[in-house]
C-alpha cells in the first residue's frame, strides 16, 4: 500500500470518526489545520490580488480539509470511551472553531470582493 492510499485511508476514517479522539484531535485538528493554514499567514491583499483564483481554490481546499476534520472530531468524540469531560471540551473547541472560521471567512470574502 503506497503512501497516498494510506492517507486517503485516515482522512476516510476520519471522517467517519473511527481514529482514536486524541489521534483525530491532535494530528488532524490541531497540526494538520497549522500546517495547512499557516501559508494563508504570509499572505498580504497585494499578494491576494495578484493570484486571486489560486488563494480562492486554496482557500476552498482549507475549508473543506478543515470542515471534514471539524466532523471527524465531533464524531471521535461521540465514540470517545475515556472522561466525558474531554469528548466534551474537543466538541466545544470545534464549535468555538467553526464560529470563528465563519467570522474570518467573512472578513477573507470582503477582502477577495473588494478588489
């Protein structure tokens, strides 16, 4: 099995919430979403403008990376067998996160359409 069926294999399980909380919260939530996101950091709206259909398709692969890790967190945490209290707080933190993405989405829609 190569590397890129591998992958394919998690994200799936992922999705469908059958990785381990910590495995789903820590590697995927947590660094995947760093790593994925942390170009958009370096990005300035001069930079935005010029390459505008590449940043929106990057943009549009973040978000469903980060939607489809915000779902498969909800549904680790639902078969999480361990402390309520920490199935608890990774649903909470996806909440406040997906509140906050909403906020910044808009804000990055204004920029993009402001041009």
């Amino acid at each position: 099995m190569n590397q890129l069926s591998k992958l394919e294999i998690n994200l799936i399980n992922l999705f469908q919430g059958k990785l381990p909380l910590y495995k789903s919260y820590w590697i995927y939530y947590v660094l995947g979403n760093f790593a994925i996101s942390a170009p958009l950091l370096l990005i300035s709206k001069i930079q935005i403008q010029s390459f505008i259909y590449t940043f929106s398709l990057y943009l549009l692969l973040n978000l469903i990376y980060y939607f489809t890790t915000c779902i498969g967190v909800w549904r680790s945490s639902q078969h999480y067998k361990g402390n309520k209290i920490l199935a608890f707080l990774a649903r909470f933190v996806v909440v406040i996160g997906i509140s906050t993405t909403a906020l910044e989405l808009k804000n990055i829609l204004t920029i993009i359409y402001s041009f």
